[in-house]
C-alpha cells in the first residue's frame, strides 16, 4: 500500500463503516485523492481490499459497496451505521470537534448511544478556554417503536440528572415525518422545563444546512441550530 492508500484506510477507520459516496465527500476535507479516481483504490484487485486493510460488503445488486475496518460482509442491513457516518463526516466539515466516540456495542440497561462527542462554540471562552459542548447522538432509521424511542428518553433524562455536565440528545432521521412524529412522542415523557435537552432532525437537513435552524424540540415549534 502506498501513502494514499494508509489515508484511505485512516478515514474508513475512523469514520467508516463507508460508502464510495462518503469517501467522495471526506476527499474535499482530506487528502484522499481525486474524488473521480478513487474508485480505483478500491478495487478487490487492489491492496486495501486485496490484503484485507479493509473489508468490503457488497450487498444486493441496488445497493452500495459498503467499507469497515472490519468484516461486514454478513451484514444484512447498514442503514443505521451510514446515518452515523454521515453525521460524523458532516460534523467534521462543518464544526470542530473536540472529542467523538462510536459505540460499537450494546448492554441492556445502559444509554447505547450511536455516538458521544464534544463541539467547540467558536468565539466563546470560558475561564480563557474554549467553551464545550456535550452531545449523544442517535441515529435513527425509523425502525423502532415509540416506546423504545420513549424509553431512551427516559435513560437519558436519568442520566442527565445524575451528571455534572449538561448535555444534549441529538436525534438524526431518515425522514423529516420521523423527527415530526419523535419530538411531538417526546413530550410525553420530557419535561417542558427539560425540553432543551433533546432535539431532532433530518439527516437530508443536516447535510443541507448544518448551521442552520434544523432541530425540533419538544413541546415548542420553534426551530433550533445544533450549537447554542
């Protein structure tokens, strides 16, 4: 593998799993090549995929290639996954992070998020530091129950009572139907006077327009950005 290749491989790592079109989009950020040619790269022939760097899942025969660090050939669905992708790539676009962690596994009981990270607010200091923002992120497709989205809610408003360090909940939607129906579901278990603390959008209307006012919450009509 050459220079190109190890950047390939660092961005599917650390952003993946990937689609061709995901990769296209972090190449205007990252010195990944022209964006026409790297599907070349990617070629079973060649050594990212030839000496197993990366893992590719081809899917049925409408759907993308898909690439990981590791094996998901025998996965049969990675909508989910690439919601997160796209949120992570658009994120490190537009705003700077200061911290992301993807969560790989679930534990009953526990919050499982799709992602925790840290935002900067630019041109707000705090004690001469840059001021921080927390975020959990959920990806979701629309496949689950609004009791599991209810229950959800709930750990997260536990564990916003147990901790030192406000946060916020940011849901991601394949539809804008979904984030309509998920924040109106959401006041019934979120207190009004807690209303900040989620929020919901579209992931078209995140890659659209990432600063813009793109969130519901619960209990208002009003629109928000993701930073304060």
């Amino acid at each position: 593998m050459n220079g190109r290749d190890l950047i390939i491989k660092r961005c599917i790592s650390n952003f993946g799993p990937l689609t061709r079109e995901q990769l296209i989009e972090l190449a205007q950020v990252e010195e990944l090549g022209a964006a026409q040619t790297l599907w070349r790269r990617l070629l079973p022939s060649k050594p990212l995929i030839a000496q197993k760097a990366i893992y590719v899942r081809r899917g049925a025969t409408n759907e993308k290639y898909v690439y990981a660090d590791y094996d998901i050939s025998k996965r049969k669905d990675l909508e989910h996954d690439l919601i997160t992708s796209w949120v992570h790539i658009t994120i490190h676009r537009t705003f700077q992070i200061v911290y992301w962690r993807r969560g790989r596994e679930k534990y009953k009981g526990r919050l499982n998020e799709d992602a925790y990270f840290i935002l900067t607010i630019p041109g707000v200091l705090v004690n001469g530091r840059p001021s921080e923002v927390h975020y959990y992120l959920e990806s979701d497709t629309g496949s689950e129950g609004y009791a599991k989205i209810e229950d959800k809610l709930e750990r997260y408003l536990h564990h916003y009572k147990r901790e030192g360090t406000p946060f916020f909940v940011l849901f991601v939607c394949a539809t804008d139907r979904r984030v309509q129906d998920l924040a109106r579901r959401a006041a019934r278990v979120v207190p009004k006077e807690k209303r900040n603390f989620c929020m919901f959008t579209s992931l078209q209307n995140l890659k659209g327009d990432p600063t813009g006012q793109i969130c519901r919450i619960p209990h208002e009509d009003t629109l928000y950005t993701i930073l304060p």
